[in-house]
C-alpha cells in the first residue's frame, strides 16, 4: 500500500506506523472508572469504506499524517497533514 505523504511523496505503508483512529480526540480524565477507560481502549468501530485514520512517518520526514482510506479496498483518497485537521 502507498500513502502520498504530503512532503515526501508516495512512500510503503511499511515507512509508517499506524496510530488509529483519527476522530478520537477526548481522552478520559485520568481519574475516570477503569470501565471509562476499557471502553476508550478496547471498543472501536470497524467500518467498512472510508475511515479516517492516524499514521506516523517514522521512517521519513517524522509527520503526522491523517489518511482517508478505503478499507475494503485500501484505496487511498488522501493524506494530509494532522496539524492541518482538515
């Protein structure tokens, strides 16, 4: 799979570390019950078709990165930068 990192150019997922889901901002307050916490953890949504997720360039230009992904097919759409949230 390629992702289009927006200051290197198409590179392996393999350069990239994935990181999640991209709409999960709010974490817990750390004094939450530990069911608050499990849930935040364990429970996630598996969709299928667009997703928007979290990846790392870790082995490249170090950026964060939001992709919009297919992941039926692993069609990338796009990748932009996560400072950018867009």
């Amino acid at each position: 799979m390629m992702i289009p990192c927006p200051y290197c150019g198409p590179r392996l997922s393999g350069e990239f570390v994935y990181r999640g889901d991209a709409g999960l901002m709010d974490r817990p307050d750390p004094q939450a019950p530990e069911a608050v916490w499990t849930d935040y953890v364990f429970m996630r949504d598996n969709p299928a078709g667009l997703h928007r997720e979290l990846w790392y360039h870790a082995v490249g230009c170090g950026a964060w990165l939001i992709v919009e992904r297919d992941t039926r097919s692993h069609d990338i759409l796009r990748a932009v930068p996560a400072k950018d949230r867009t």
